[in-house]
C-alpha cells in the first residue's frame, strides 16, 4: 500500500468558501491539508473550487445553484464554509448546507468534543462523539419529499411535521455502534419516548434491536433533558451518543462549548460513499476580513475528511495526513498559540503557520 500511495497522482477534493469568515478559514484549512498531504507522502490535493452563498448569489442569482450541486455529485467528498443565510434576500434563504446534505444523502453527522491541552474548558474531562442523525427528524427542511414540513393552515396557526423511519435509525445506529468499537465501547441512546413514543420511542427501540448486533458494545439511554444535565455535571462518563436530527444539533454545541468553545468544534456530514467536511460554528460576518477568526474546527473537519476517505479507501496514507492535522493543532493551542475567541493573540494566518509547521512533527 505504501508504495501505491507514494505514486498516488493526487486526491480531488471540492472547496466551498462560503460566507463571511467563510474564505479566510477555508483558505487557512486548504494550506494545512495542503501540507499534511505533502508529509504524508502523497501527491498534490486537486481542489475543485464551488460557490455557494452571496458569491453564488451574485453570479447565478441563487445560494446553491444547480451547477454546484451537479458537480457534487461527482465529487467524492469536499470542505464547506460556514454560510449566512439569515442575510440573503427573503425568497432566497435555504439553508445551503442543510439542502445539500438532504441531495447528496449524508445521513449521519458525526460531532467530537473533546478538551485540548492549552484550552480553558468547562468539562476538561469531555471525551465523547455525537452521532445525529442528519436526514429526517424535526428538522423541516429535511423530511418531506417536497417543499418544508413546517405549514400554517391559518396565519395564527404554525405546525410541524417529524419524521422518523426505520431505515433512518438503523443506519445511524450502525454508523454509531461501529464507532464505539474503536472507541470505548459505549453507546447512549438519545430520545424523549416519555412524551414522544411513537417517534422517539421508534428511534430507541430500533436503536437497541440493531444493538444486538454488536455484543461487545455497552447501549444505554437517557432522555434529551437529562442527557443536558449529564453533560454539564458528568461528560466523562459518556462516549458515543446516538441521537436524532434537533437534540443532536442541541447537544452537540452544548459539548462544543463544553470542551472549549465551538471555535474547536469539527464536524463531519458523511453517507457510505460521500463526506462533506463542515465546522459546527457559523459565518460571524462581523469578523469577515479582519484574520481573527479561529479557523481550527473547520481544520479538524478537514482531518476527519481525510481518515473517513483513508477508511473507505484502505490508503495509510490518508490516515497518516488526517492524524499529522489533528496532532498539528492540538499541539499548537497546547504551547498557547490561540485566536481571540480562546483568549489569545494569534490572528488566522499566525495560527494557520504554526499549525503548518506542526504536521512535518511525529
């Protein structure tokens, strides 16, 4: 494998800028994957550049045009800016990344939290990984084959459909099961069956059948409100937490700030055969421009990227490349090298070099 990896011509990945900081922390993730993939050996990343956001508004008259989305689908797996669609115009505001996770089908999004050395955090003993179900749930955009499941049959009356199916939970509980096994063999099981039997309660009950298929896994459960509290009081005591579609996207910023701050939360939106790279934070347009934004989480996404195409693909090499990544920032914010938001003095760039620096390290 080695030797196929030395000659591998180079991995084509898409890059997305999006909104806001969006650019100079995607650019600050393309000069560290750039550098990882260079010290592990491989060849130059072939960057397939997209628009999205107000450039795409600008150019097509639409967020996430048609051209885009094509060329997604014959992408394999690409990084995403943050975007900000509260900000463009009324007939225009899809959530960009919400509507192309439900065209490439990525069904589970996977969420770490974890506390770094350097990095004042509220839970330093956070170690855990939120697997959200991304397809379906409350989330209106996603579960209906058309249009939104949120209606008004009167303009005093609002209503929303959930939606949640078998297929969906087996999937993302073996998404979540598999990863407890390289883990600490724990999973919880996510839900709130107490006033919501028929959808949430389908969600833990398919959950524990599809258990059965891993013996060496440990599978509990906790309602939503309780596993908040669990968090804030004991995060240690938890490793992969299955859940649905809006407590995961809850939960997962509680565990965010918990180990930290979501300027460190990293995320992956991935199905079997596609993975999008996507930092949990927003596009904080107040700091576009300026080089202060933290561009670590969407780095981070861009490491997971690497050893989710590594695990798909069986290349050492895209592992090797994806761990030089994460070693190179937490080794970077443990000798106090750190953005605004973490209380330091570092601007993008600067920590950007230092992280670069950092991935040639063993």
């Amino acid at each position: 494998m080695d030797t196929v990896n030395a000659t591998r011509s180079s991995v084509r990945l898409g890059v997305i800028d999006g909104d806001g900081i969006g650019p100079e922390v995607v650019a600050a993730t393309r000069a560290v994957v750039d550098e990882a993939i260079g010290a592990a050996g491989l060849g130059p990343v072939a960057w397939v550049p997209l628009l999205m956001g107000h450039e795409a508004i600008a150019a097509h008259a639409d967020p996430l045009p048609e051209q885009t989305l094509a060329a997604l689908d014959e992408l394999d797996a690409w990084i995403l800016g943050p975007h900000d669609n509260a900000s463009y115009p009324a007939e225009m505001r899809v959530a960009p990344g919400g509507a192309i996770r439900k065209r490439l089908g990525l069904y589970a999004n996977i969420r770490p939290a974890a506390a770094f050395a350097g990095v004042r955090a509220s839970a330093p003993g956070i170690d855990l990984v939120i697997v959200r179900e991304n397809s379906e749930g409350f989330y209106a955009d996603r579960n209906m084959f058309a249009g939104s499941g949120e209606f008004r049959p009167t303009p005093d009356v609002a209503m929303a459909v959930a939606v949640i199916t078998r297929q969906a939970c087996e999937r993302i509980a073996h998404q979540a099961l598999r990863l407890a096994q390289g883990r600490r063999k724990r999973v919880t099981v996510v839900h709130k069956a107490n006033v919501l039997p028929m959808t949430t309660g389908l969600f833990r009950d398919v959950c524990y059948e599809v258990a059965a298929e891993y013996p060496d896994v440990r599978v509990d459960d906790e309602h939503v409100d309780a596993m908040a509290a669990h968090l804030v009081r004991t995060p240690g005591d938890y490793d992969v937490i299955v859940t649905e579609n809006l407590f995961g996207d809850i939960l997962s910023d509680l565990a965010g700030e918990l180990a930290g701050s979501l300027g460190l939360a990293a995320s992956l939106n991935c199905s079997d055969t596609k993975a999008m790279a996507q930092a949990v934070h927003g596009a904080a347009p107040g700091l576009a421009g300026r080089n202060r934004a933290n561009p670590a989480a969407l780095q981070l996404s861009a490491a997971m990227l690497l050893r989710w195409l590594a695990v798909r693909d069986g290349d050492s090499a895209l592992h090797d490349a994806g761990e030089r990544i994460t070693r190179a920032v937490a080794a970077t914010l443990a000798a106090g090298t750190a953005t605004a938001d973490l209380g330091g003095l570092a601007s993008t760039s600067e920590f950007t070099e230092q992280v670069r620096a950092r991935v040639h390290r063993r």
